[in-house]
C-alpha cells in the first residue's frame, strides 16, 4: 500500500513539473486596448508637463487596438471618414506586428510592404505608454520633450 501510495505521489509530481514547464508566459501587450490620455513629458526629468485626458465620448477613446497572440494588430474606428461623425459602428484595419521586448518597439507591417516602428516607453499589464514623437522644448529647460499616448487594457 506504501508503495502504491509513493506511485502515485511521484507521478503526480512529474505532472505537475510538465504543466509548469509547458505553460509560456504570455506577453503584457496582448490583448485589448483604449487611448485615455497625451502625455508630455520633460526631456529633463520624464515629469509630466501637460496631462491631455480623452472623454469617454470621444471617437478616440472608443476605439480598440487589439494586438493578438498569432502576430495580428486589429484597429476598431468608430470615426465615420466619410460623414466625420463619431458613430456605433467599427470600421475595422488589420496588420501583421511584432513586438519586440528587449528593444521595446511595436513593428507594424502595412499592405506587407508599408513598416512602421514604434517605440514602448513603458508597459505594464494595465498600461501602455507609446512615444508618439519627440518634440521641441516646451518648458524652456534647454531639454526636447517627448509626447506619449497612454492606453488601458480594456
């Protein structure tokens, strides 16, 4: 019976070390995410020099960027290009991306020929931070500042 038990104890610890080793830690930047705010951040000392929040109503914020884990990026709109209003329905754009962790940059590939990288000032598994462009000195500190546009998992 000892034996049995002692079986059945070493059995079940090798399952156990097969599941830890098979599961991958996925990365922070899949899933869902929502534009809430700009951010300009001084060159100097990375403080916030203006705060721009987006409202809940805005066609920005409703839209989703969704990156998924088999390489696809897909963009939800609900701005209306041709009438210019703020509507209900997706228009959806998809492409390929890679994210690259050591480097922190997002490269997206367009109609497969278009690349575009961008660069991850900081992720979290709640928040993303995107440099959207570096700036001239905004608050007169000799430093250029940088513009950082800040999403939440939705």
């Amino acid at each position: 019976m000892k034996k049995l038990i002692l079986i059945a104890l070493a059995s079940l610890s090798l399952i156990s070390c097969r599941k830890d080793d098979d599961e991958k830690e996925e990365s922070l930047i899949l899933g869902t995410w929502k534009t809430i705010e700009y951010r300009y951040i001084s060159g100097k000392d990375g403080s916030i020099i203006y705060l721009a929040t987006i409202p809940e109503t805005d066609c920005l914020r409703k839209s989703n960027y969704i990156y998924k884990n088999n390489g696809k990026f897909v963009t939800e709109f609900f701005y209306n290009s041709e009438t210019g209003e703020c509507g209900n329905i997706a228009y959806t754009e998809e492409s390929d991306y890679v994210y690259n962790e050591s480097e922190k940059t997002i490269s997206y590939k367009f109609d497969n020929s278009n690349e575009e990288i961008t660069k991850v000032y900081s992720l979290t598994k709640t928040e993303m931070q995107i440099l959207i462009q570096e700036v001239p000195d905004h608050n007169n500190d000799g430093i250029d500042d940088k513009i950082i546009r800040v999403y939440k998992r939705k």
